[in-house]
C-alpha cells in the first residue's frame, strides 16, 4: 500500500474548511485513507471521487456529497501520488461504470465536449476504447461510456481536427488528441463498424427470408443490444415471430416463454440480442448460479428439482453456439389472456444462455398506468418504457444483482459497493430499480406458474 506525507484540507461546498494540516495518504484497491496529525481520519470508497483534478502543486478530490480533499506540499512525491493515486481512481471508475470486465483495445489522451439534453462539459480526459463500449473519464466531471451499437454516426473536421460521435440527441466531440487524431478515427470507426457486421449477419442468421430491401429496414430496427418492436418487425414480413421463436428459443425455457406469451396483447412484444465474449459468458454463468439463493433451491426441492440441474442441461447447448449470443424478450402482459392492451407489467425473459429466472417491471408510473388503456397513448408509452429498461440492462452488462438485490445488501455488503455507486451516477439503473417488481425462479414450470399469476392478479 502507497503511502504518502504532506498536508490536507477538507472543505465544504461553501469553501470553509472542516479539517487541516499535516496528515498521510495511502490507498489500495478501491479505498482512500486519510490519517491526518490530529483529528479523525478520513476513509472512503475511490469511487465516490466526483471529479480528479491535478494542478501543479495540489491536488483536488471532489467528492460526490460536494465536498473537496485538497492535498499539498507532497514535495517530491507529489508527482508519484498523483499518477499512482490516478490510475487506482480510474480503475475503480471503470469498475463503478460497469466496464471492467470488457476486453480493452487503446487508449487516448485528449479533451471531450459532451452536449446532451441532461447533460453537458468540456475537459481534458481519457479515453478508452474497448470492444463494445467507448469510456470517457474526464478530469472536470464524472465518467461515462457509450456503448458503439448505439452510435449513429463518427465525423471528422478537418479544420479543427475535431472527432465527432453523435447517439441519438447527444454529441462527445474529441480534440487535442494531436498525432494520435487519425488513429482514434480510424479505429473508432473500425471497431464499430465490426459490431454493426457482426450484429447484421445475426440478423441476417434470425431472418434470412426477408430481402435486401426488408433486411436494411430490420438491421436499423434491431441493432445490438437494443430491442426491436415486433409490430415494426411484423410489418417487414409475417414470419419474424416464427422464425424467432424457432431460432433464439432455448427448448428448456419455451414452457416459460409459451406461457408468457399468452398474456401478450396483440402480440406487441420487443426482441433483442447482445454478444457474449467466452470470458464474460462464463462470467455470467457464475452470476447465474450465485443467483440461485437458499429460497430458490429450496423452492427447486419442494418440487423434486435438484437445484443447478436445469443451467447445467442448458449449458450443454449453449456451448455448442458459436460466438455466443444472449437472446430476450420485454413481453408488456395482461391479467386476461385475450385481452387488447397490456396491464402495467412486462416480462424480461432472456431466452438463451441459460436463463434462470422471468423479471417482472412496471412499465411506467402508477400515476401513467391509467393511459396504456388508452389506444392513441398506450403504444408510445409502451415503446419508451422497453427502451428506457432495455437501456439500463445493457449498460449492466446484463448483471442480475443490481436489479434485484435490496438497497441496504448494496448499501451495507463492501462487495455491491460499486453497484450502489453505479445506482448514484447512472440515473438508468435509479430507474430500473424502481420498476422492478420481482422475479419468478426457473425451477420446473409448475412452481414458476404459481410465481408468475401472483404478478399477473397483483397488477
């Protein structure tokens, strides 16, 4: 553990300082400490590091409740402090972004404009290229990432040497990247274009009935990681149900998926997919079976299942998939099969890789439910509620935990510490978990049945 002598203040928002003077500076892992000469010490979790701003003789850590650490008069070993104590801090962000488990491709210095509707800085940064996500951790403001599938578009000005990456209505523009400018471009655009081939041919693997015309429409509609309405799928060419329900539903899980689907009105559902590296499927497969808690399995007993015996039968098929593909569904559902439109509720059912549980959500507030019954609203709700808790599932790569877990096992357990971090800096995850509703256990599809009509006469 480093450790480092110089002097410190802690001060409020108002700029009046609480604490001051000669202490010492260690850190590890995920953990800052700060020993002053007298006085209480000062503990905290990397990640609740706002903003990591290094000047030239102090070094200012703004913290998440808004109050600042400025550290001074290091001497010598301020230099080591704040390179070392630096790449901790961004190693713990990338974990609290959710991204440390990605496959890391380069690395780039330069300065970051983001323009978005909730959100906008400009700043010197880091950026970080990774297989499916690019990361921006910023030295004036709080990190971020975008994943590559949903990038519209990369333009280059040639005037002022300017990359520009555009996602719906937001903007990340990169300057001051000097020789290395062409370079980001170029494998940028590469590294994207990758995902979108990879994400075509699967497409084209789901649906390869529909013609080049057809095709060009359904790629736009379901691009990875993002859910496609079947309505706007259907409208391409009438067998996608067919072909979907053939191709990305796992036999052990179609009782489930039969039985959701009866409750569908309509048949207005949504469709996605994402790639799985080996590492990260085998990753999820562990999250899976550690989701397995001691209610489950005694739930899985009482109905003569041995626990764990159904994820290994699936595990048998998924391994035979080349790469390997996590399929789902959002099935927006009615208490009454056969009725026109849903009930507040939608079903998440990953279809492939093994799932082990149905998740249940509220589509929008109690106070909005009122308007799904309403024909000339209800679909446009619909549709911005699977786009707002798809996106939030995508940027946890798919984690279980922080979905259902309670608030006081992230608060209180230091291994979901960066999960409750993630809760505070991704306001996604702020509203998935307020939706969530529970989850009924794949143990055989009798005991699930049971699960699944307490949710449906619940809502």
């Amino acid at each position: 553990m480093p450790t480092f002598s110089g002097k410190f203040q802690y001060v409020n928002p108002d700029g009046s300082a609480t604490q001051a003077g000669p202490c010492r500076v260690s850190f590890e892992t995920d953990t800052l400490t700060l020993t002053p000469a007298s006085g209480a010490p000062l503990a905290l979790d990397l990640g609740d590091i706002d903003i990591f701003l290094a000047g030239d003789y102090e070094l200012t850590l703004t913290l998440f409740t808004g109050k600042k650490i400025l550290l001074s008069q290091f001497a010598k070993t301020f230099q080591n402090l704040c390179h070392d104590l630096l790449e901790a801090y961004r190693k713990r962000l990338l974990q609290c972004l959710l991204l440390e488990d990605l496959e890391e491709i380069t690395r780039f210095d330069g300065t970051v404009r983001l323009e978005s509707p909730g959100r906008a800085f400009t700043s010197p940064a880091e950026i970080r290229l990774f297989k499916s996500n690019l990361a921006v951790l910023p030295a004036q403001a709080t990190g971020l990432q975008w994943r590559l599938a949903d990038i519209d578009s990369v333009s280059f000005d040639e005037t002022s040497w300017t990359v520009t990456v555009a996602s719906g209505e937001e903007r990340l523009a990169f300057s001051k990247l000097g020789k290395r400018t062409e370079e980001f471009r170029e494998k940028l655009t590469t590294t994207r274009d990758e995902v979108v081939q990879r994400g075509a041919e699967t497409v084209h693997g789901l649906f390869p009935f529909l013609d080049p015309d057809q095709f060009q429409q359904a790629v736009v509609l379901m691009t990875e990681g993002r859910a496609a309405s079947l309505n706007k799928l259907r409208a391409l060419h009438p067998k996608v149900d067919q072909a979907l329900a053939a191709n990305i539903v796992d036999q052990k899980l179609k009782p489930y998926y039969d039985a959701l689907m009866k409750h569908v009105p309509a048949g207005n559902y949504f469709s996605g997919f994402k790639f799985l590296r080996a590492d990260e499927d085998a990753a999820a497969k562990n999250a899976r079976e550690q989701e397995a808690s001691a209610a489950d399995a005694e739930e899985a007993k009482a109905a003569g299942t041995a626990a764990g015996e159904f994820a290994e039968d699936s595990e048998l098929r998924d391994r035979s998939e080349e790469p390997p593909i996590l399929h789902w569904f959002f099935l927006p559902l009615a208490a009454q099969a056969g009725a026109s439109l849903p009930d507040n509720l939608v079903a998440w059912e990953a279809t492939s890789r093994s799932g082990r549980a149905t998740y249940f959500f509220r589509l929008v507030s109690p106070e909005q439910a009122a308007q799904l019954q309403d024909a000339s609203k209800g679909p446009a709700l619909i549709e911005s509620a699977i786009r707002q808790l798809n996106r939030a599932i995508v940027l946890l790569n798919f984690r279980r935990e922080p979905i259902y877990l309670p608030d006081d096992s992230l608060a209180i357990q230091p291994r979901f510490r960066r999960y409750a971090i993630a809760r505070r800096n991704l306001p996604e995850l702020v509203r998935l978990r307020s939706s969530f509703i529970g989850r009924a256990i794949h143990t055989t599809p009798e005991a699930w049945q049971k699960q699944f009509e307490g949710y449906l006469i619940a809502h």
